[in-house]
C-alpha cells in the first residue's frame, strides 16, 4: 500500500511540475506549446514540445521536492542512463533541440530552472545546486511563492513537535 501511495505522489508531482512547466512557458512567451504526454504517455525524452523565434524545442521536465526524505538539499535530478541517446532520437523526430527544465518545490515556493542538455557536457543529471548559483541554464523563477496545499506532494516525514 506504501508503494503504491509514493508512486501516486511521485507521479502527482510530475504532473504538477508539467503544469508550472506550461504556464512558464507560456510567461515566456514560446509559441505552439503543446504537452507531448498528452497523446504519447512517456514519449521518448520529452514532455514539451514548442517554439520561439523560430527555434524549435523539445523539453524534459524535472519536478522534484526540494529537499530530500533526509533533509538534505536534493541537489541533482536524475534524467535517466540513455538520456543522450533518447534526447537523440527526439531531436530527429521533432527536428527540435534537447532542453530540460527542472522545477523545484517546496511548501510554499518553487523555483524554476532551463536550459539546453548540451551544456549539461555529458552528464545524467540536472546540477541544480549550480542552477541556482546561476552557473548552468537560466533562473525563470526563485523562490517564488505559490499558493496550494504542498502536503500531499512533499517527502519529508513530519515531526509532530508540540508546537
């Protein structure tokens, strides 16, 4: 049953995360925007395909809690082993360049992160720690609050305290 709880969770938080995804976008003024899931449940690669100035996308979305069950800040988010190839493989069938976005929540803010999966310079994961220094990608959003109940979506345990 707990398995079967977090995977609701997991897969709930994606699909928030694919939602913040769209309406930034849309703030950012990119055209033809359309969710890829919507007729291919886990195309190869991306969630999102669109465009602006003419330069065609495609986007892997990354909607993680900010911190880990641990406390710890989750400072990399995994894009899976043969996420090259993928990428690859979308890029031809979009005749569209690989990006990704990752979006970060947490209770009552989120921060939102872009960038091209080339600069990423061969590895596997998101560093979102040296997003939020703005070292790698652009910052489309920081700590910017948001206002729905974050409980069900977070991984920390809570600690009744008292208080």
């Amino acid at each position: 049953m707990e398995n079967k709880k977090e995977a609701a969770r997991k897969m709930s938080l994606g699909e928030l995360g694919e939602l913040f995804a769209l309406k930034a976008l849309v703030d950012k003024k990119f055209d033809r925007i359309r969710n890829l899931n919507d007729n291919i449940m886990n195309e190869t690669f991306a969630d999102i395909e669109c465009e602006k100035d003419g330069v065609s996308y495609i986007i892997s979305v990354k909607a993680r809690n900010k911190y880990q069950k641990d406390g710890t800040l989750n400072s990399r988010y995994n894009l899976g082993a043969d996420v090259y190839e993928k990428a690859q493989s979308a890029e031809k069938k979009y005749n569209a360049s690989a990006y990704w976005m990752a979006i970060q929540f947490d209770y009552k803010s989120f921060s939102i992160y872009f960038g091209s999966l080339k600069e990423l310079n061969g590895s596997k994961s998101i560093p979102v720690d040296k997003c939020e220094k703005g070292l790698i990608g652009e910052i489309w959003e920081f700590n910017k609050r948001h206002y729905f109940d974050f409980e069900f979506y977070t991984n920390q345990i809570k600690i009744n305290t008292g208080l």
